[in-house]
C-alpha cells in the first residue's frame, strides 16, 4: 500500500522560484529540484497522514 507523496503531490520534483531576467525584465521562473520526501519515486510507503 503506498501514500501519494504530500509535498510533491505525486510527481517526485518540487519547484523552486528563482529570478530571471528575460529582455531586461525581471521575472520569476520556476526550477525544479529533487523532492526531499520521496527522492523522485512519488509515492510514500504505508499510509502516511500530512504533517
């Protein structure tokens, strides 16, 4: 039985926003990042509640 990761919501990447600067303007992107809950597998083992 396994529980869809709470923090990534099931997609094993957390996105970040950093600034870029796009034609002069500054704007905000998004990165994305391991997710630190269930390294890349999107789901956790057991049920687990969101804390």
């Amino acid at each position: 039985m396994y529980t869809v990761c709470h923090h990534c919501g099931g997609i094993g990447e957390v996105p970040i926003p950093v600034l870029a600067v796009v034609g002069g303007v500054g704007r905000t992107a998004t990165a994305n990042r391991t997710c630190p809950v269930c390294d890349t597998n999107g789901r956790l083992t057991g049920m687990v509640p969101p804390i």
